[in-house]
C-alpha cells in the first residue's frame, strides 16, 4: 500500500494523499469483488437480507477504517501507524465492559496490556518522537471503524450466513462508496485511471487484490466468529511483528525494481522484544475460556 501510494504520487503528482488511499481501496474491492462473483460456488440467487445487512456494515466499517489508515501512513511513521491501528484491542474490551457493565476479566486486561507494552516497545515510542498530528488521529480513528468491524462480523444474528455472498456484498460496497470518492477527490479525472497504472503498480494491485484482500478476508470473515472479538482483536495485533519481518527485506527489493526511494527497516531488540510480547499474550489467551459472549 506504501509502494502504491508513492508510485501513484509519481505517476499523477499534486493529487492529495487522501487521493491515492480512496482509489487503492477502489480499485482493490472491485477487482476483488469482480474475481468473487465468477467463483462457481457462490450462489447468488439465495442471497438473504440478512447477508445483505451483514456486508454493508462491513463495507461501511472496512472502507473508512483502510482509507484512514492508507491515508494516516503519509503523515506519520510506519512504526507509529502499526501501533495506533491496534487500538481495537483496547477498544473491544472497553465495549464489553460498557455493555456489559462490568470490567473485563483480570486476564483480557493483563494479555491487552502485554500488547500495548509490546506494541510500543515494537515501535520505539520511547524515543520522544510520538505526537498526535493528522496521520496519528487518523490511525486511531481507523483502529476504531477497525473495532466495529470486528464485533458486527460475530453478531449473532448472522449467524449462519454465507461467507462468499456476504462478503461480496460486503466488497461491493466498498467499492461503491470509495470509486466516487475518488472520482470527487482527483486533481484531473484521468488521475483515477492513470494513477495506478504503471506495469508496477499493477502487478503490485493484483497482489494486494487476490492474497490481501480476496484470500485474507475470506479466511477472516469465516473463521473469526469462532473466536470471542476481544481474542480476535489481539490476534489481529501479531500483524506488525510479520510486518516487521517482511521490511526487513521487501522495501528494498521494491525500490531496486519501480526506482521509488524505500528503505528496508532493521532488526533491533524493539523487534524482538516487542515482537515477544505480543506474541506471548496471544499464546496466554488461546488458554484462557472464553469470557465474551460471540
């Protein structure tokens, strides 16, 4: 999304940043939509209201919680973006016990506070360098459509619901509510269609297309409601450790092959002893009964 969103700034300067995030998750969720329709096993005539309900709220939650987060990346560091966008496991509790009326069980609380730890070991917030300008806000704000999506996915009253046609429905209107967006935001209408359209942005959408969003939130959408919302969301924390991993080498490889300016990031204690940390309150909670109703 990073390599994208600096391709799409050479391809088609002066557009804003908010820009490129709308048409990145555009043209994702319609390609990933139009990719889910020819699959043989989705039955679209059985399609039920109660599906049709369960996608738009996802579609509504998902598409604000990436274009904040895609948007919040251009004003702040990557380190600082991961942690912020892992407020849903602070979040997720926190509706629990407002619900609820009571707070979370002492083991929710110590396993989100080793990912919080975690989290900011992780990324160096130790160095006096945190502020909460644009890109930090909008990370938070994201972790928080993020925290919705995760509890309407689990609702109950879904359960039962096929996992192809809801979330067709669910990139449908993503797709819907980002592709005029875009078209509103654009410096030059031609910008939606030449921004991403160089052999490397292309290649990288098609990625980002079939293993980032068609593959990923399959796998998401059917295996998460077996899991209580608040495991999900530390779950879902692990995602900077592997996106640590991958930094390690991937930027650079990307820039040696599209000429964008993207260093690889470096392995430090943070990595490892952040990493640890919330991995280790992942490992607790898989032990742990459940304590939140699915």
């Amino acid at each position: 999304m990073k390599s994208l969103a600096l391709l799409g700034q050479r391809t088609s300067p002066g557009n804003s940043s908010f820009f490129f995030a709308t048409l990145c998750v555009a043209e994702r969720f319609v390609l990933a939509s139009l990719l889910l329709v020819c699959l043989p096993w989705l039955t679209l005539t059985r399609l039920t209201r109660s599906e049709v309900r369960q996608g738009l709220g996802l579609g509504i939650f998902g598409a604000a919680g990436l274009i904040l987060q895609m948007d919040g990346m251009a004003y702040t560091h990557a380190s600082t973006a991961a942690f912020l966008t892992q407020g849903y496991c602070v979040w997720i509790p926190l509706w629990f016990a407002l619900r609820q009326r009571r707070l979370p069980r002492w083991t929710t609380m110590a396993a989100t506070g080793l990912v919080l730890v975690g989290a900011a070991i992780l990324n160096d917030l130790g160095s006096g360098q945190f502020r909460l300008g644009r890109g930090e806000l909008e990370n938070l704000l994201g972790s928080v459509f993020f925290a919705a999506q995760i509890l309407w996915l689990e609702r109950r009253e879904f359960a039962g619901n096929h996992v192809g046609r809801f979330s067709l429905v669910m990139f449908l209107s993503m797709a819907a509510l980002c592709v005029p967006l875009a078209c509103l935001l654009a410096n030059h209408p031609r910008d939606v269609l030449t921004a991403y359209s160089s052999p490397a942005a292309l290649i990288m959408m098609g990625g980002l297309t079939l293993f980032c969003t068609l593959l990923t939130f399959l796998l998401a959408n059917r295996w998460q409601p077996e899991v209580p919302a608040t495991e999900a969301g530390l779950l879902y924390c692990t995602e900077p450790v592997f996106t640590f991993g991958v930094t390690l080498f991937l930027p650079s490889l990307i820039a040696k092959w599209t000429g964008i300016d993207y260093p690889n990031e470096i392995l430090s204690w943070n990595l490892l002893a952040g990493g640890g940390l919330i991995l280790a309150a992942n490992v607790w909670m898989q032990f742990q009964p459940a304590s939140e109703p699915k």
